[in-house]
C-alpha cells in the first residue's frame, strides 16, 4: 500500500501529538510513503513556529528537524507540475479547500491514477479527509477518530 501524508499528518511523524500513533502505525504497514514536495516547507515552517510558541521544545523540535531531513529522501515525494496545480484548482473549487490542501489532495489523487493501485490518504482535516473519500482514496479513518 502506498500511504500518502498530507503535512498534518507528516508532522505529527517528528512531533508526539494526538494522532501520532496512527500515523506511525500507517507508515509501519506501508510499502511507500509519498508526500507532495511542498510538505517540506509546510514542515518546516509548522516546526518554526512551534519552536517560537514553545521555546523550551527547541531540542526536540531541532532533532525532528534532523529526523525529517534523514528521512525525506526515502519519501516517494510527488513534484508540484502543471497537472497538478491544474487539478488543484478544480478540487479548490469543487470542495472548497484552501489552496495547499488542494494541491496535496491533487498530488494523492494523481499518485494513484498513475500507479494504478490504491493509495491510502492520511490528513487531520475533515473536509480534505471527506473530499479524498469522494475521489475514491482510501482515508485512514484512524486519523481522524
């Protein structure tokens, strides 16, 4: 199975909040996990912030920093084309989602249309997790329990 990690969901692989066993669970069990490229800078940018509201996390948020880059290149990671922006747009529309989680969205839903096999779609947010469902992704349903 290929599990695709929205940036919520990756997340919560270097930082221990609620939902991080599921995801940790899911990526146990997966034979791939892919996320969009721009899950780097959303990562990034979720642990600066949190260092910022949290400063006395800062050498655990600087080892999941370290933990990220050592993992990523082992991320089936989805590049940000045309195609991709393009569907991004139409889903934006159709099921009124903010723009990057279009684009994720997008960049799952592509994912498995090209490898013809079912791609598993992990995200904490109900509108983006009810939009997947209705293109036909698997949602891990334990995420959002």
């Amino acid at each position: 199975m290929i599990l695709y990690l929205d940036t919520s969901a990756l997340f919560k692989l270097y930082v221990d909040e609620v939902g991080s066993d599921a995801v940790h669970a899911a990526v146990v069990t997966a034979e791939t996990v892919a996320v969009c490229r721009i899950a780097w800078a959303e990562a990034m940018s979720a642990l600066a912030r949190r260092e910022r509201e949290v400063p006395a996390d800062q050498d655990a948020l600087e080892q999941a920093r370290q933990a990220l880059r050592t993992d990523w290149p082992r991320f089936l990671v989805v590049d940000v084309s045309q195609r991709v922006v393009e569907q991004a747009g139409e889903f934006a529309d159709t099921f009124a989602l903010r723009g990057y989680d279009s684009v994720q969205l997008a960049s799952a839903y592509l994912t498995q249309q090209r490898v013809q096999q079912p791609v598993a779609f992990a995200c904490f947010d109900k509108r983006l997790s009810k939009a997947a469902k209705i293109l036909g992704l698997a949602v891990l349903a334990a995420v959002l329990e």
